[in-house]
C-alpha cells in the first residue's frame, strides 16, 4: 500500500533521537525532513528530495518559534550530526559565524541522523581503534628512524 501526503521520517529519528531533543530542536528537525524526503523527486536516487533552501523565515513561520531559540537549536543539531547546512557551493557550515549573512542555507539530513546510537557508537570505537593503532605504528617508526639516523651517523 502507498502512502499519499505523508512524510519518510526516518526511524532513528523516532526511536533515539526524539527523547533526546528539545521541541524546538525537533521542530526544525521535523522542518528539514518534511522539506526534503517530503518531497518526490523521481530524478533523486531514493526518490525523495535530499536537499532544500530553508529560510530563517520559513523556520520561524513553521515552528512558531523565535529566531534565536531556532539559531540555538541549529548550532545544537548540527554538532549532533543530525543535520548539515551547505551554502551556494556545496560547503558545509558547520559554525554558526560561517552561516552568518549567507542569502541562502540549504539544508538537509546528516548521513548520521539515519544510524541509531548503537551504529554511531561503533563508529566512533572504530576510529577510536584506528587512532590508537595508528599512534602505536607512529611511534614505532619514528623509533626506527632514531635509529637509523644515530647508526649512519656512526
């Protein structure tokens, strides 16, 4: 069965993050998904629109919230990884000085804010893995070259 006039939220959203935000975070949460996988878009891969121009207006007009609660709860999504603001070229703003007297933010669902916490977790003990690794070869060639440097200086 087909779903007409309804929005894909993505269960993770529901599942983890829900109870972790504040309304006006998930507000604008819930703004970005309707205003993208809300959206068919038949030459987009999934089939939904995965990006869109969202202006402060907009946030304000749809949520009822003011304009600094929405600037807040931005900063606080966007450091979740739940979602990601580019500016004309495709550049990720991260910082909110960065998002500043831009005339267009698009926005759109980090790839994170699809994993649950236990997917984002065994990410980070990867990377975590991989560092550490990394430290211990680092430091093993950095030995190996004191020796090589004392042995031909002999």
């Amino acid at each position: 069965m087909r779903l007409l006039n309804t929005t894909p939220v993505p269960n993770a959203i529901l599942d983890v993050y829900m109870k972790k935000l504040g309304s006006v975070e998930l507000k604008i949460l819930l703004v970005v998904v309707r205003q993208t996988l809300g959206w068919v878009d038949r030459r987009s891969i999934n089939g939904r629109k995965e990006i869109d121009w969202i202006s402060g207006s907009q946030l304000q007009q749809k949520t009822g919230c003011s304009k600094r609660a929405i600037t807040e709860a931005i900063d606080r999504l966007v450091k979740m990884k739940l979602i990601e603001i580019l500016d004309d070229y495709g550049i990720s703003l991260t910082a909110s000085s960065w998002r500043q007297g831009k005339p267009r933010l698009y926005y759109r669902l980090h790839k994170e804010a699809y994993k649950s916490t236990e997917d984002r977790s065994n990410t980070l003990s990867t990377s975590a893995i991989i560092a550490e690794d990394f430290s211990k070869n680092y430091q093993s060639l950095l030995q190996k070259m004191r020796i090589t440097k004392e042995t031909l200086q002999k």
